[in-house]
C-alpha cells in the first residue's frame, strides 16, 4: 500500500435490484480516502485487484474511468490497473469550496466492455491545513462611545479558513489592552467568531482611538494565523441605544416563496428623543455575503424581504446579524441575530432543482465546463417516478448525467457572445406516467465580454509632415484605433509614449486628445532645430486588464526658406564696407576676392547664387554664380579707375528667394609696398627676433659703435682746430629694394607703429604674405617667399588664407 493514501478502501455491499443483474451494473460503491495536494503520479489504489478484474484484459475490454468533476483529477493505468493522482487536487478549489464543512468526495465511474460491467468509485478527500485564516477586511473600525459601561460587547468580523475541521479557524487572540478583551463564540454551523468586550471605562479625552490586532488561528499541524487591525474610534455621544423586543429571532420561510415577500419587520426602539431617536438598520460584519445577497434589510423599516430566489436544497438555514443604529451626533447601536429557516415544499409532479447554475459567464469559457447542476426527482413510484431532463435543441449546451437523478449542463460548443448574447435555457422533466406529468425551469445565462480584442490602428507606422513656423495648438493628425469588443472594454484611451530627446519630453513637444486621438503640436517648431522626431503613441481600452497596442509616428519637419543668406566671407562689421587693395599689375584671371554665404535653410533652399548687383566696371571682374570667386577679366590699364566698387548679392533657392548683399570697394596700388599702415607683413618662415639674430644684431651694434668712436677720435686728432660742423648724410627711416614688374624678391624695414602692406601678384618662384598687426615700437620685416616653403593658401587662389605648416 502507498503510504501517501491514508485509508486504503472500504466496500459497502448494497442489495442488487433485478435491473442491476440484467445489466451487469455494479450497485456497490468502493470507496477510498486520499489526502489534498498529493503529488501528481502517486497511486491511489490498485483497481484491478480490488474490483477483482483481469489486468490483462483491461485494454482490449476498453477500460475507462469517467470522473463526475470539471476536471480529470484521477486516470487509471491500464497495464497496471493501478488509480493514480493525474491533476494535483485542491480541496478548495472547485471540489468543495460551496461545503467546505461537509465531507467531500470525487464520484467515479469505471466502465468495461465485453461483457458491460461499470464500477461506482467514491474517493474522498481529506483536508490538510493548506490555507490560513482571512478576514474580510484587513481593517475592522468600530465606533464606541465613551459612555458605554463595561462588559459590552461588540461583533467583530470573523475570519474564514477553506479548509475544514480541526485545520479551520480554531479560536482569536486580541493584542495586548488595558480596555478591551475577547471571548471567542461558537456559531450554530461551528464555526469560530470573536466578540469584543469592554473591560474598562473609555475616556474619549484620553485617548480617542484605540488601534488593535486581532489574530485567528486554526487548529492545525503547524497552525496557521491571520490578522486584521481592529479601528475603535471612541465617540461623545448620547447614552440609550437602540433596542430590540427580543434579542434572537426565529422565521420560517417556504422555499420559492415570490421575491419581495416579507420574511420579518424588525423594530428597534429608543429611548432618545429627536434625530437622537430615528433608527437606521444595516447588517453587521458577521452576516454573509450569500446572506446579504438573498435578502434585502430596508434601512429605515427594519423589513426583511426576499431578494433572491430561496432553495431548500441549496441553503436551508440564514444566520444574520441586524445592527440598529440612531441618528445622534455619536451614534449607538443595538443588535439582535436572525435565524431564517427555509422550508420544503412537496408535490407529486416531476421537480427540477436547480443546484448550482452560473450566470452571467465570460465568453471565454471552455468548451466542457459545468453551467449549472440540475437535481430532478419525482416523489411518485414506479414509471410515475422515473423522469427524463432535456433542453431545447440547437444549443451549445448539453446535458451530462453524473448520477442517479443528477444532471450537468456543459458547454458542448464555443460561445461568442458578439453573436449571442445571452441564452434563455429552459430545463423541461417529464415522468413517463399516464398521462405524463412535466415541470420546467427556465434559466438566461448572460455572456460577459471578454478583453480579448487589441486596440488595433489602421497603420502601423504614420509619417506626419508639419510645415516649420507652426502656431502652438495646430493639429498634425488624427490617430483613432478600433477595438470591435463592448461597453468598458471598447472605450479607448490614447497618450504619447515618454521619450526624452535632449533633455526634452515627447509630451513638452506634442499632446494628443485621449478620447479622440487628435495629435496637435504644442511649440512652434524650427527645422534648422529640429527636423524630424520619433515616438510611439498607445492606445489602451479600459478592459481587465487592459490591452493595448502602439503605433510608431514619424514627425518630419518640412523646411520654410525663412532664413536669409549670411555672408561669412569676406568679413566686415553690419552695414560696413569691404575695402581690398589689389596690385595695378594683376594678371587676367587672378583671384581678386571671395564670396562665401550661408544659408541654414534645407538643402533646397540653401542653394545659393551669386551675382553682381553693382559692379563699376563690367568689363574688368569676373563673378562665378557657384562659388563666389571675383576674378580679373583682364589686367588694369591706366584709363581704369584706382577705385572700384563691387556688389554681390547672395540669393538662395527658396520661393519667395532671399537674398544677402556685401560692398567691396578696390583700390589699385603700385607694386611699391606704402608705409604708415596698421598692420604689417611678416615673413612666415624667418623670425628676427630669434636668440642667434638677436646675438648678431647686439654684435654688430657694438663693432659698428668702436668703429664710430675711432673714426671720430681720429677726426679730432686731426683737426686741432674748430672746424664748421659736420653736417651728417642724410638717414633713411626705411629702405624698400626695387622690384621689377614680377615683383622679385624684397625686403622692407621700417620703425612706424602700424603699417599695411598687401602682394597679390605671384613671381615664378612663387610669393605668399600674410598680413598681420603689429604693436607700437616694433619692427617688421617684409620678403617674399618662395614656393615649396610649405605655407599655402586654403581657397586654391588667392593669399586671403594661410595655413602654418606644423
């Protein structure tokens, strides 16, 4: 024996009725008893050896066992004819969770064929302590008044443990008080509840709330405990609660009676007079949900209706708790306990009970699932007695006899409740009696929708152009999703997904309308800032839970040509002259100046063009419309003006263009370099003012100084009388060597503060020179500078710009 299964079997013998023995039906039951949460695998018991069968022909004899439950708990092993655990079982879950104080058992049936031989099975399951205790609340407030006396009691909500027997609640513990205590009751069914008493006298003064903990334990192995704060505010009040003519009430009630019959008026007096006196009355914790839901308690009568249909063999006894309570500033409460026992009723026609029956039910419910458990019987004898259930035709339903007497209504078909919402079955019994007598019941089974759409979007992606220099507010597009499901699992909400791109949000940038999905800008967008964003936008219904999808908005910034040209070369301050000095010896063709404009508008619009507006001469320059190079058409003649004045509009691409304009003004000169400049030409590759130049100046000024000094020592020798004064050759502040119509190579001292000097001309060997200012005092050095030095010119023409050689 597997020493998992706690009880091995036991077989009741029953008497076999003739039918039986006709039909080889086994009216014996054998039974087995198995503990909850057994592992999936382990053998219950060996059927084979005990229905006394011959292992070896159990699957030629097509054994099969059907299980009487909406799940396939237990499979029997046709080469070992061993009963094992297929589908770990729950106690709670769906087996006994409606009678958890009851025994529970799993019916089975075990059919062979050839001959027919079908077996009843009970297997019963035990409980284990696998669920702790829960209240219905975690938080229980209560409102007592200062001037309530000791010993009073108050209903506390008693907590629920699924599992049974000694593993149930077992008895509460309250935390540590100096004005409360507990005493645990025992209810009519056994079940375990806690009232609160009063110890001590409340002071609202010193202390107006009192927070404890109460605790429920079950009487498990180990045991097992739950909690729940128990709130008490203490309130200044009136001092006469409501009370009751008696404090235990007994009703009895037929069974089907009409919803809205009168089960009770309840009257609550009290001695208060006023608002002091007017008495509410309301449930108190300790009464059921399936309590509250069966009757209607009207709060300002006390009168105790019927809510829902009552059916002896579902619930045959109601326990309910009433608590009255008066209007006062600080309300007391009185309290009385309902017992209502539901009556049978008895007659000789065919009667459907309808034990369980589940409504409304999602869509989503799988095929084969129980609907409802439907109990026939029939108080006559003989075919009087015997009864035959069914349902309309043409149904997704159908019914399922798991016993004797006993039917169950299952999903045969998927449902879809978009095609059907709802479904009126009505269950007709007919005995076979002449002339026969019938019964029916009908029921609506309602369909719930199911969250099983997605929000979907027409697109996957949008691509959204929005024009530059948009007002705040314009609306981009309009982005709706379909969800085909209904009512909140159809409403759609949408929102921007956040994404942050330099430090800034999709949802500082756009905003959607969440019930409509309108996409509108909320800044004025610049496409020399920003040219294109990225994000996703969600659409969520409101199911449980909610679904959703994203679609991918690609924002594109189409380019306005708002920005004018600026131009960057040659430079010059706002609104002032380009003045450039070229030599009267130009070649044709030589670079005379350079244009360079900008344009931050999108590559359509930043084309730009060039073109002269003014020109003094349109013979003598040149100007490339791409690149902006003014160039010599041929050389100055003595005839040209030393003055020209040049205009060169940059105008871009865009419709309407625009434009940007610069002045350069020319001024011809003689190869000859001028003096008195502020600024002065200095030979790249040669620095006078290098330790070993400094040496040789410092030695010739001193040898050319001794040499004066002798010259004149001899002078004075010679001349032992006063001779006319000397009169000193003239001195040169400045020496500049002559060049010839090539401009050969030259150099140029000078002692002026500042002075400009500007070759444009090149000689065979080649000849750049950089200007650049120099400080008072200074001396500079001009030469020319031959080719292969390795200063060149960036522009490919002209010496407007030098690079050093590293």
């Amino acid at each position: 024996m597997d020493p998992i299964v706690l009880n091995r079997r036991y077989v009741l013998l029953l008497s076999l009725s003739l039918f039986s023995l006709v039909c080889n039906v086994s009216t014996s039951v054998t039974h087995y008893s198995i503990a909850e949460e057994l592992k999936e695998g382990s053998v219950v018991a060996n059927l084979a050896s005990d229905l006394s069968l011959d292992v070896t022909t159990l699957t030629k004899r097509r054994m099969r066992l059907d299980i009487i439950a909406s799940k396939k708990y237990l499979d029997v092993n046709k080469e070992t004819g061993e009963l094992y655990i297929a589908e770990k079982i729950d106690r709670e879950d769906h087996i006994c969770n409606m009678k958890s104080s009851f025994s529970c058992y799993l019916k089975l049936e075990v059919t062979l064929e050839s001959p027919l031989r079908i077996f009843n099975i009970e297997v019963e399951i035990l409980d284990i302590n696998d669920n702790a205790p829960q209240f219905r609340r975690d938080a229980i407030h209560l409102d007592i008044s200062e001037a309530t006396p000791k010993g009073e009691r108050f209903s506390l909500s008693n907590a629920v443990d699924p599992d049974v027997g000694s593993n149930s609640v077992n008895t509460y513990h309250l935390s540590e008080s100096d004005y409360f205590n507990i005493e645990v009751q025992t209810g009519r069914d056994g079940s375990k509840f806690a009232e609160l008493i009063l110890i001590k006298t409340l002071d609202r003064e010193q202390q107006a709330v009192h927070n404890l903990i109460l605790t429920a334990v079950d009487g498990g192995t180990p045991a097992r405990s739950g909690t729940a704060s128990v709130i008490v505010h203490v309130l200044d009040t009136n001092d006469n609660a409501p009370t009751f003519g008696k404090s235990v009430y007994n009703v009895q009630v037929l069974e089907n009676s009409p919803i809205g019959s009168l089960v009770i008026d309840l009257n609550a007096t009290d001695l208060d007079e006023g608002s002091n006196s007017d008495v509410t009355y309301s449930y108190s914790l300790y009464t059921s949900e399936k309590t509250q839901e069966t009757f209607n308690l009207n709060p300002s009568t006390g009168e105790i209706t019927i809510k829902d249909m009552l059916n002896y063999e579902d619930f045959r006894i109601y326990d309910m708790e009433v608590i009255a309570t008066d209007k006062g500033a600080n309300s007391l409460s009185g309290q009385c306990t309902i017992k209502i026992i539901v009556e049978d009723m008895n007659d000789n026609h065919p009667e459907i009970s309808i034990k369980s029956f589940q409504t409304p039910v999602s869509e989503s419910i799988e095929v084969d699932t129980v609907i409802s458990v439907v109990s026939v019987s029939d108080k006559d004898s003989g075919d009087n007695g015997v009864v035959d259930l069914r349902i309309p035709d043409n149904m997704p339903f159908k019914l399922r006899e798991s016993s004797d007497n006993y039917y169950e209504l299952v999903v045969s078909e998927p449902l879809d409740r978009e095609k059907v919402p709802e479904y009126v079955i009505t269950f007709t019994v007919t005995d076979r009696g002449s002339p026969p007598l019938s019964d029916n019941e009908t029921m609506t089974l309602e369909l719930l929708d199911v969250n099983d759409n997605v929000p979907q979007f027409p697109q996957s992606f949008y691509t959204i152009r929005v024009m530059e220099n948009n007002a705040p507010g314009d609306l981009l597009s309009s982005l709706t999703a379909f969800d085909p499901d209904l009512h909140e699992n159809q409403y759609l909400v949408y929102f921007i997904i956040e994404k942050e791109i330099a430090n800034t949000s999709m949802s500082m940038l756009f905003s959607i309308n969440p019930e409509n999905g309108n996409l509108y800008a909320l800044k004025t967008f610049d496409y020399e800032i920003e040219k294109e964003f990225l994000f996703h936008i969600e659409a969520r219904d409101s199911g449980s839970p909610p679904l959703s999808s994203n679609v991918t908005v690609h924002i594109i910034i189409v380019d306005q040509n708002d920005n004018a040209p600026v131009i960057v070369s040659p430079w010059r301050a706002h609104g002032s002259v380009v003045e450039e000095k070229i030599p009267r010896s130009t070649d044709k063709g030589s670079l005379v100046a350079k244009v360079i404009a900008l344009d931050t508008d999108s590559v359509h619009n930043s084309r730009i063009t060039y073109q002269f507006l003014q020109v003094t001469d349109a013979t003598l320059f040149s100007l490339d419309q791409y690149n902006g190079e003014i160039r010599t058409m041929r050389m100055f003649s003595y005839r040209d003006p030393r003055h020209q004045r040049l205009v060169v509009v940059a105008k871009d691409n865009g419709e309407p263009a625009l434009s940007a304009t610069v002045t350069i003004k020319l001024s011809t000169v003689e190869t000859a370099v001028k003096a008195n400049s502020d600024m002065s030409e200095v030979s790249l590759e040669y620095d006078i003012f290098s330790d070993l130049n400094l040496y040789l100046v410092i030695g010739l000024g001193s040898v050319s100084f001794l040499l004066l000094i002798t010259i004149l020592v001899t002078i004075v020798l010679k001349c032992q009388k006063p001779k006319a004064s000397i009169t000193a050759p003239p001195c040169r502040n400045s020496v500049i060597s002559d060049r010839n119509s090539t401009i050969a190579d030259s150099t140029l001292v000078s002692n002026d503060a500042y002075w400009y000097s500007l070759f444009l001309a090149e000689t065979r060997k080649g000849k750049l020179v950089v200007r650049q200012p120099a400080p008072k005092g200074s001396r500079y050095i001009v030469s020319s500078i031959p080719r292969g030095t390795g200063l060149t010119d960036t522009s490919g023409s002209a010496p407007s710009t030098l690079q050093y050689p590293k």
